[in-house]
C-alpha cells in the first residue's frame, strides 16, 4: 500500500505545530496540568502517526522508502530529501515512544514555565526525527545541531544546583566537535558536487582525504555517543537535567552518535573506517572497563547510571566498527535496547529522588518493604541491563561479543569482562537499595502511582518482548545493514 500524503513532512511538522500552537496560549489563563495534557495529546498522536511507518514499510525491498524530494539548490543538489529505512524506523519509533513518557514523568515534578517545558520537548522530538530522516546531507547537519539547543535550555533552566555549568559543558563540547563535521561537509558538497547521501556513500576519496574527513565527522559523532575520552560532559548532564531531561538524552540523544557513525561514516569511509579500527576498538574496551570502574565508585544513582551509558556505548561502538552483519546488528539492537533500559533506570531513580529529595544510595535501604512495585520493575531493568537472557540487554551484547571473537581474542575478553563489571555494579545498586534493614525515614514513603505503573508498564513490556522475540526488531532493519556491510 502506498500513501498519498507526505507522512515524514507531517512527523516533522506536528510537534512544530503543536508548539507554536502552545506558545500563543496565555499562561496565567491556562492551568499548567491543562498544558501538560495538551502536549501529552500531541506527543501521543505523534506516536500513533509514526506506527504508520511500519504498518506500510516493505522490508522485501533495498533503500528508503515514503521519499519526499523538493528542490532547493540545484548548483550543489542541495535538497530537501527525506525517506525512511529500516535503520530509521525504529529509533524513530524509540523517540516518539519516549517524548510522551517524559512529559507524563513530569506530572508533579515541573512547577515553572511549564508551557516553555513543553514547548521545547515538542520542537526537540521534531528536530531528532529531522535527523533520522534526512537522506540530504546538510539537512542532516542543520536537524543533527539543532538538537542542542532545546536540550541546552531543558538542561539549563530546570536542572539542579550546576544546571547553567553542565549545560554550557553539553552545549560546549557538542558544538565543537561539529565545527569539524561542518568543515568536512563543505569540502564533500564542494568535491562532490552533491549533498545526496545515496550518491556519496558510492564516490571514492583519496585514502589521505579519507582520513582526515573520517578524523572530522569521528570528531563530532564521539562526543554524541559518548566515546572515552570525550565522554566528561555527560555525567554532569545526566545529574543536573531534570528526570525527563536524562531520560531522552540517554534515551535517544546518545543515538545521535551512532546513528551518524552508521549512517555517514562507515558507508562514506570504507577505507578509514578499518585504518582506525584498531583505534576504535582500543578507545571503546577503555570505555566499558574504566567507566564502568568509576561506577562502581559512585554515591549518586543516577552518576552510576551516568557512567553505565558510557559503557554500555562502548559495545555499541565495537559492534559498529566490526563492520560484520552481527556485529552491526548487535550494536543497532543495543542502541535500541539501552533507549529503553537506561531510560527506565533514569526514571526508577527520578521516582526515588521526588520522594526523598535525595540520590545518594547511602540515603536508601530496604525499599522492597515498603515499595514491592518498584522494587519489581526496578529488578526487571537492572536485570535487562546486566544482559540477562530473556531480556532486550542480552541480545545486542551477545551479537557484539559473538562478532568480535574472528576479529580478536583479546577484544572478546575485553567485551566480556565489561559484561561481568557491569553486572557487578548494577547488582550492588540493586541490593543497597532494596535489600537490608528499612530505614526510619523511609518507613512512610509511597509505593508507585498509576501514572508510574503505566509507564514503567510500557517499558518493561517492550524490553521483554525485544529480548524474547528480537525477530521483530531484526527483519526491519536487516536488508538495510546488509547495503551498510556490502
């Protein structure tokens, strides 16, 4: 079946529309719970819109398909060209599912301006679709760095005590990296003649001019995902944004960086992309064995989780670069996986932390007394994260770890040992928390309410599914990574 309507157009436009639609409303007139409703109508609406996607994709055929082409400079083809594949799909699925479930975590918890706190989710959710979907290559610049500037001011206005240090950190080093990427895409249009991403995945570079050009965009996509060394920025984000605001930057933003790895860098640098093999693989087993040390270090539940991301990245970035099919649909399978995982962890601890005010695992003990609820999905998250199978966290690091045993034995052991310390520190989270003698001060707090029941629902459903029949999440994406990997 074929659609007559421009269904990616209007995924774009419906959040941009519902935001200029709230940013007209009169705040004193309006009650703040009313506006929450309204964006949460239109996050949900946007949700149903984006299961068209897959309700009408063919995964029999190679490419993009619902293509949108309209001109706008012919001298370098430049052009607003958008389409989806199967790579595409589900992290967009990933974030529409993801925005409504922010905005519903923010029930209680977001007291001021809440009409802008809406208004930036909404036009946030639109600029990361614009990635996902852009086949043109400036276009995808112009959506990939917009993306900073809502989550600069969610980070910025309603984060903690270090909100305006952590979001200019963010901002900061984002920003810097993408110079790079914006001086190597002038140089690709210029040489190229064309800013098609289809025609120049298929243009071959001098191997000197492929390095540096793959040095620029590695510039920009590492600090995105994040990669060791330039992960510093994303602990003080994660602990100064507010629940929602960690939830969709660990949720989807981390994606960014992978996404354009998968997308640009690996099909436009085929020869750059095994001379930093090595490179890579060494950055990424750093990644997932020294942060996950330092997590094992941490007093604050979310800069534990914080650092969990930065490891369980790294598989994501080894899975990549192995430049095999199960090694890149293991990583893709993680990076969906951990949208999902680290998402509900970010909230587990936003429901704690609205209770008691207080992140400190020291401040917790015993909570399986008094909130069996919550110590359930809790249990099914933490479990997930440590890759138990059964669970969505299985399934992408068993395909990373099974891909790079041809590679190298010492990369395998590497992978395996992060699984181990990974499942160490998270099991340790788990019982200091839940486990023990409850303390006095906790003998009254409240158990989950519906509103959280019904997300954490949600999400602990679709991490069961995924890691019980992946079969779903694999013939999507399937005929896309083999185009990738050929």
């Amino acid at each position: 079946m074929d659609f007559n309507f421009p269904i990616i157009t209007l995924l774009i436009l419906t959040p941009i529309i519902g935001a200029l639609t709230l940013s007209f409303t009169n705040s004193n007139q309006i009650k703040d719970k009313t506006i929450l409703i309204a964006g949460l109508w239109i996050t949900i609406g946007e949700f149903l819109l984006s299961l068209l996607l897959p309700l009408f994709y063919d995964i029999e055929k190679n490419g993009y398909q619902f293509i949108e082409f309209h001109s706008w400079f012919e001298q370098f083809d430049i052009n607003y060209y958008v389409g989806v594949d199967g790579i595409s799909i589900p992290l967009i699925l990933l974030t529409t599912f993801l925005v409504p479930i922010c905005l519903l975590c923010s029930w209680g918890s977001i007291k001021k301006r809440v009409k802008e706190y809406v208004i930036y989710f909404l036009l946030l959710e639109s600029l990361v679709i614009g990635v996902f979907v852009s086949i043109d290559l400036l276009v995808f610049y112009v959506f990939f760095e917009a993306v900073l500037i809502p989550m600069f001011l969610i980070i910025g206005i309603w984060g903690g005590e270090n909100k305006v240090y952590a979001s200019f950190k963010f901002f900061l080093y984002t920003l810097a990296g993408s110079v790079l990427m914006l001086l190597a895409i002038i140089y690709i249009v210029l040489f190229t003649q064309t800013a098609n991403i289809d025609i120049i995945k298929n243009i071959n570079f001098e191997e000197n001019i492929e390095i540096i050009l793959f040095l620029c965009f590695f510039a920009s996509f590492a600090v995105k995902v994040p990669m060791f060394p330039f992960h510093t920025w994303l602990p003080d984000a994660h602990v100064q944004a507010p629940t929602s605001g960690s939830v969709i930057l660990a949720g989807v933003l981390l994606k960014l960086g992978a996404y354009g790895f998968l997308r640009l860098s690996i099909p436009f640098f085929d020869y750059a992309s095994l001379y930093f093999q090595p490179l890579i693989f060494t950055l990424s087993c750093i990644a997932i064995i020294y942060t996950s040390i330092v997590a094992l270090r941490q007093e604050d539940m979310k800069k534990m989780i914080a650092y969990s991301s930065v490891a369980h990245m790294g598989f994501v970035t080894i899975g990549l670069f192995t430049l095999t099919n199960d090694g890149i649909n293991g990583a893709y399978f993680q990076m969906i996986s951990h949208g999902l995982v680290s998402a509900a962890l970010f909230l587990i601890v936003g429901v704690v932390y609205e209770r008691q005010h207080t992140r400190l695992i020291s401040d917790f003990s015993g909570l399986s007394n008094t909130m069996p609820k919550y110590s359930f999905f809790f249990m099914v998250f933490m479990l997930s994260s440590v890759g138990l199978p059964g669970t969505s966290g299985f399934i992408g690091e068993f395909l990373v770890i099974i891909s790079t045993i041809s590679i190298s034995i010492y990369l395998t052991i590497f992978t395996a040992i992060g699984v181990v310390l990974g499942a160490t520190y998270m099991l340790l989270l788990y019982k200091n928390v839940n486990f023990g003698d409850l303390k006095s001060n906790l003998s009254e707090i409240k158990d989950l309410e519906a509103i959280e029941i019904i997300y954490f629902s949600l999400l602990g459903f679709f991490v069961i599914f995924l890691g019980v029949y992946p079969k779903i999440l694999f013939n999507l994406i399937d005929k896309s990574v083999v185009l990738i990997v050929l």
